[in-house]
C-alpha cells in the first residue's frame, strides 16, 4: 500500500524547513524527499540529506530524461526538482512523503496527487518579520535578498491554493499546529 503525502511550502524564510524537521522528529513514518538543486551548497548542508546538489547542465540532462516529477527554475540557472524516484522509494519502505518544497513546486505536486495528499503552506507575519530572518542567517547578499523578497511577494498571493494555511509568527505554535493537521490527515 503507498503511503501518502505532506507538502510543506512557503517563501524562503517563513521557517517551513524547521517545521518539517520538527515533524521528522516525531510522526513515525514520515519521511523527507530530498529535492535537487543546482544552487550551491551551504557550509551547514550536507549532499544527499539536504538537497541533491548537481550542476545546471546535470539537472537540465535530468529535465530531458524526465526524472523530475516536478522541476522549476527558481532564479536564473537555479533549478530546483522532485526526483521521481524519491516518492517510490519512500513509499516503497511503507512509509509516508513529506516534501519542503517552493511554492510553485508544493502546487505541482498537489494537480498530480490531489487526495493523497495534504498541502500546507506557511505565512511568515509579514514581509518584513521575512526579510529580517533572511538577513539574520547571513547566507544572502544584497542581490539575493531583494531576489528573494520580490519572490515571497509572488508566493504569497499563492496561498490560497493550498489546503490549509499557518501564520508563522511562533514557532512553538506554528509547529504545534503542523503536527496536529499532519496527524489528522494521516491517521485518515
């Protein structure tokens, strides 16, 4: 029997990875899809756990060979996919797919699994609460951070697409309200 699946989205920011990794720690047999990307690799990411970190011409060679159940490229030469193979092979293990994925990523995957899946997309308070923990990691330079923020604005008006949304200004609290929609939907 295949599992089911929990999309997690939201602008880049809003805190949905600490969300997933929280619901990691504690609903038994949900399992991360780890997405690929051709942007670098952070100094605290390690390949194959955070992302599959490939080079542009690798992940358009893998566009071609229709790997991806879905692809996006997020920025310019910034590609980011679902490996298809990922959902199989989580699925495979009995388990079930939680995926930590753009915004426009979590909606393509939501057409081609509609019931089996819950889509829950995280709403930082507000774009400048945003902005402020983008600059607080210190990983973006002034280019990316406009970047980014120009795209949370798209992403934001996204939200109603979604199947449930949760404000993000607790974390404590945000969580608390992920893990119960999560274990709601998945003892369905």
């Amino acid at each position: 029997m295949k599992g089911k699946l929990l999309i997690v989205s939201a602008p880049s920011g809003a805190g949905k990875t600490t969300i997933v990794k929280e619901l990691l720690n504690v609903i038994p047999n949900l399992k991360f899809s780890v997405s690929a990307t051709s942007r670098s690799k952070r100094d605290n990411e390690t390949d194959g756990k955070d992302y599959y970190y490939l080079s542009v011409s690798e992940f358009k060679n893998k566009i071609k060979n229709d790997e991806f159940l879905e692809w996006e490229e997020v920025y310019k030469n910034q590609f980011y996919g679902t490996f298809k193979s990922e959902i199989e092979r989580i699925w495979h293990d009995g388990n079930h797919v939680v995926f930590d994925v753009d915004v426009q990523g979590g909606l393509n995957i939501k057409k081609q699994y509609k019931k089996k899946s819950l889509s829950i997309f995280i709403m930082p308070p507000s774009l400048k609460v945003l902005e402020n923990r983008l600059k607080a990691r210190q990983t973006e330079s002034k280019k990316t951070l406009k970047a980014r923020t120009l795209k949370a604005r798209q992403e934001i008006m996204q939200f109603s697409n979604f199947d449930k949304v949760i404000v993000n200004d607790d974390l404590k609290s945000a969580f608390n309200e992920a893990k119960k929609m999560v274990s709601e939907f998945l003892s369905k």
